[in-house]
C-alpha cells in the first residue's frame, strides 16, 4: 500500500470510519502475527498480544505523527505487547467468561503452574467470582467492556456513538470500571487477578 494511501485511511480511522479500520486491519494483521509468533507463544498468549497491540493503535490513531509508517509503529508495538508478556513469565493464564455475553478478554489468572484438580478446581472457583463480579456491573459498563475488547478493534468516535457516550469519557469509565472490578474481587480475596 502506498504512504498517502495509508495516511488517508489512518486518517479516516481516527474518524471512526469502520471500512478504513477494516482496510487496516486487513492490510496489518500478517505484520503482526508474523512479530507475535517470533515469540513462541500459545496460542491464547498470541492472540491477547495482537488484540492488544490492535487496541494500542485505536487508543492512539488520531496522535500518529507519521501516519504512513503505521506499520513500524504496529511493529514496535506489537514486539514490546510481547516483551510484556515475556516479562510476566508466562504465570498468566487467560480466563474465558463463556455466558450470554460472550467472551470478555483482558483478564487473567495469576496462579498455580500446574494442571492438577487442585488447579483446575481453584481456576473454576476463580471463574465463577469473576463471573459474578461481572455480573453485578451495570448492562452499560459491560457493554463498552465487550466494545472495547471487539476484535477488529471498534473506534472510540463508534463506541461513543453506540453508546451515546463522549468520547473524552471512555477511557476515564473504562478505568472506574476496571478499579471496581478489582476491589469487588479483592472482596472475596482475589488479588492476583490482573485486569488491563
């Protein structure tokens, strides 16, 4: 893809245009696969780190300096998501909420190594507190968890629109969202869940 080409659909990204995200997304995701399996993660590891990396660029696509070069700045960005994950030690395991909702992805389960039934009975019970905590969260507050968490990634201008929400205000109800979820699981003595 040509830089002027590229610069006009990061530009119209930053707009909220979802058929320029698409094209985006469409254009990158083999970059950034292709930078995420150099690392050899799982699966599960792979796919948070390229969502993460996707939404990385959602929260910062109307402040690229250099549009035309989005696909270093998906690179480096994908390869430090990596080095995080690296830097965790692989003690994460991702936790899968499978009710009506669907699946709420960023976070993750900071226990035992091995795969036991003690493990996998704690997991469970882990699971079922978490699923409660969400399930006390306001329809609302769920909604933009799952908006934010969409794969491909969902504009802040289209989240705002869907929710009728200014844009200014979902990241700062994001992270009220986040610090309720972790003191409502603190409550019931989960403290080594990590919600990001």
């Amino acid at each position: 893809m040509e830089p002027a080409e590229v610069t006009v659909l990061i530009h119209r990204a930053a707009e909220g245009d979802a058929a320029a995200w698409n094209a985006i997304v469409d254009e990158y995701s083999g970059l950034l696969w292709s930078v995420v399996r150099g690392f050899r993660f799982n699966e599960a590891q792979a796919a948070d780190a390229v969502q993460t990396t996707w939404l990385r660029l959602v929260e910062h696509v109307a402040d690229l300096r250099e549009p035309e070069h989005v696909a270093g700045w998906l690179r480096t960005t994908a390869h430090r998501v990596c080095l995080q994950v690296v830097r965790r030690g692989g003690r994460e395991q991702l936790i899968d909420w499978e009710e009506d909702r669907g699946p709420v992805s960023g976070i993750r389960y900071d226990g035992p190594d091995e795969d036991g039934p003690e493990a996998a009975a704690l997991r469970q019970e882990h699971h079922v507190l978490v699923r409660r905590a969400l399930a006390e969260l306001p329809d609302r507050h769920l909604q933009l968890l799952e908006l934010l968490v969409a794969s491909p990634p969902i504009s802040y201008q289209d989240i705002s629109a869907r929710l009728g929400m200014p844009v200014g205000s979902i990241g700062p109800t994001r992270a009220r969202i986040l610090a309720r979820l972790r003191e409502a699981l603190a409550t019931v003595g989960l403290h080594d869940l990590v919600l990001g």
